[in-house]
C-alpha cells in the first residue's frame, strides 16, 4: 500500500489526469475509509476480527488491477474508494484481535510493538514503488502490491480468532454509534485526533509542494523517512512505559510533538530545519495513534471494541480528508508556511482539550494527561498510574 503513495499521483497524471483530478482521486480514498469503518466495526464485534482481516486483505489484493484496468477519473475514483475499505478493515480489526489478546498489565507495550510494522511499511514501500516505477514501469509496480496484498491475506488465513470474553453489561454501555460518539470516553479522544488528523493529513499533502517552493536542497523523500524513523524509534519504548505510568502522559507529549513540527515547518527555511520537524512529527504519530488505540482498549470491553476503534479512528480519517480543502484554501492565501502555522493552532487547540477534558473534571484530567493521575474511565485500574 505505501509503494503507491509516490507513485499513484504520477500515473493519474499519466492517463490524462490534472491537478485537480489527481487530487481529487487521491483524496477519495477517505470516503472508503469514512463510509466503512463504522460498519466494519459492527462487523468484527458481531462476527469476529478475523472475517473483518480477511475483507480487509482480499481487497488490498483485487485493488491494484482496478488501477491497472481503468483509465478514466470517474473509475479511478471508484477504484481508490474501493481501496479506501482495505485499510478500514485492516486497521479495525487488526487492532481489536491484539487488544483482546494482549493482557492488560502490559496491553500498552504489545500495541506498541503491533504498530512497529507501520513506519517500516511508510520508510520502505514508497522508495521502493518508486524505484520500480521508474526502472520497469506501472504495471510490474501494481502486479507486486497486488502480490503482497494476497500474501497478507493468505498470512490471514492461518490465524487463530479468539472467541471475544462475553461480558455483562456495565451501567451506561453505547449500543449505537451516536452513543458511543457522544459518551465522554469517546468524544475527547475522537475529537482530539480529529484536529490531529486535521495538522497530519496538511503535512503530507503540501509538505513536498512547501520544501520545493522554498527552494531548499532536500529531498522530499527524507522528509517522509526522518519522520518513519523517529516514529520507530519511539514505539520501541512508549507502549511499555505506559503500562507503568498511564497512557494520558504519552498522549500530551504525542501532541505537543505535532504542535512544535508545526512550528518548526511555520519558520522552516533550511534542510536542517525540514528534517528536525520531520523528527518531531514522527515522535508525534509514533506515539498518538499507537496510545490512542492503547486508551481506547483500556475504555472498552471486548464486544464493543471494534465499534470503538472504528469511531475514534474515524476522527483522524476525518481530519485528514478534509485538512487538503480546507487547509490548502488557507496556503492560497498566506502561503505553504503560514498555514503550517494555523496548523500549530490546531494542535494547541487540541492540547487544550485533552489537558482539560480527558477524565470526568478539570483536576482529573490535568492528573491524567499529565501522567499523576488514574483513566477515569478505564476497565483495567491495573493499567492506571499506581
């Protein structure tokens, strides 16, 4: 899948594609992400997590000849919502089978070490797409993606599904999605990474344009590889730290990272500077999303799980769908640079809302966020700050 980030925006430019036109189908793959996530949630909490993996891979298999087989912008859009699912699937229940099977002593350390293989996937796939693209071509490119889609999915085929641990129902448990959405575990945390998503899905769509109009010596690409090293390097140890002292600390600290490579971007003018904000973003996804799915497993029981993880994530599909319309129209207006720095408002923004917000008042939040203080709404006290 991240061999065709680079890559995919030069074929659509190939067969005839614009600007607008490349964006346009490049962004539609949110709309598969957004449209399905929520129903792929039900899916896995109703069914289980293996048939949600199994759609998820067989999908990433097939998508890659529908790039292939059609030419026209209307198709293409529909191919790259279909691929959209993929990662919907993919995501949800992958994260809920490592919840439930991770024990809640140290469930922080094994979703940490679960989500190692995304920065590997985002530092390897799209030098090498781009490499095979320009030494052989598309079609070899699209024929290896699909290949490793169905090795994925035949590496599906041989898992164990664990039978969900039926629960009672605990006092107040969300049945439906505006529920769950609306109940204060969920809300903050969606909300959050919403706005994250927002700063996240700017980046990666006008970074590029932004290093190029600069006129700096450096490599787009590296931009992209600081950042998967950094986000490595800090999963090795954030997931197992949080089991020990809470996960509010590693979300406040996964915040202000993407607050000060906004910052760093706003004022950017060296490679020096490209790459240090690079670092930071990398600290910043690298722990985020890993603690929010941490949390959120935390928040949750086993039959409800996928639904949950379906509509936080959802948050950030949301933020980075909209944050190329929204915040491009800002860069048409003060440039690349200053709308990196409305990023930064962003990420206050949402700083502001989990220092304050996060737990059930004002001075458990503050204690939580800061790592002093218990989740409020955990199920797991064990995984609290003692």
């Amino acid at each position: 899948m991240a061999a065709l980030l680079p890559t995919l925006p030069l074929y659509i430019e190939e067969v005839g594609g614009s600007k607008q036109e490349i964006g346009i189908v490049m962004g539609s793959f949110a709309i598969g992400l957004l449209l399905f996530r929520p129903m792929l949630g039900r899916l896995a909490d109703a069914r289980d997590r293996k048939i949600v993996l199994l759609i998820g891979t067989i999908i990433a298999a097939i998508a890659p000849f529908g790039y292939l087989a059609f030419k026209s912008i209307p198709l293409l859009i529909a191919v790259r919502i279909f691929h959209g699912v993929s990662i919907a699937a993919f995501t949800t229940g992958y994260s809920a089978l490592v919840a439930d099977l991770a024990p809640a002593e140290n469930r922080g350390e094994i979703i940490g070490y679960m989500s190692l293989g995304t920065p590997i996937g985002l530092a390897i796939g799209p030098a090498l797409g781009g490499y095979l693209q320009a030494a052989v071509g598309d079609e070899p490119l699209f024929l290896l993606c699909a290949g490793l889609g169905f090795l994925a999915f035949l590496g599906t085929v041989q898992m164990t599904n664990p039978s969900a641990q039926r629960h009672t129902s605990v006092k107040g448990e969300d049945s439906n999605f505006w529920q769950i959405l609306l109940s204060p575990r969920v809300r903050v945390p969606t909300l959050v990474m919403l706005l994250v998503g927002l700063v996240l899905g700017t980046v990666h769509t006008f970074v590029a344009l932004f290093i190029k109009s600069t006129g700096v010596d450096l490599n787009p690409g590296l931009f992209f590889t600081a950042a998967a090293i950094s986000s490595f390097v800090i999963r090795l140890f954030a997931g197992r730290v949080s089991d020990r002292v809470g996960r509010g600390l590693f979300i406040t600290c996964s915040i202000a990272a993407y607050t000060v490579a906004s910052l760093l971007l706003w004022q950017a003018n060296s490679a020096i500077a490209f790459l240090l904000a690079a670092i930071a973003e990398g600290c910043g996804g690298g722990t985020l999303i890993s603690m929010m799915t941490t949390l959120m497993a935390d928040r949750s029981l086993p039959q409800e799980r996928g639904r949950i993880f379906a509509i936080c994530i959802a948050g950030l599909d949301l933020g980075i769908a909209i944050a190329a319309p929204l915040l491009g129209s800002i860069a048409e207006q003060v440039g690349y640079g200053n709308m990196f720095g409305y990023g930064a408002i962003l990420t206050v923004l949402a700083l502001l809302i989990f220092l304050t917000q996060s737990s059930k008042s004002l001075p458990h939040s503050l204690r939580f966020a800061l790592g002093r203080g218990r989740d409020a709404y955990s199920l797991n006290p064990e995984n609290s700050l003692n």
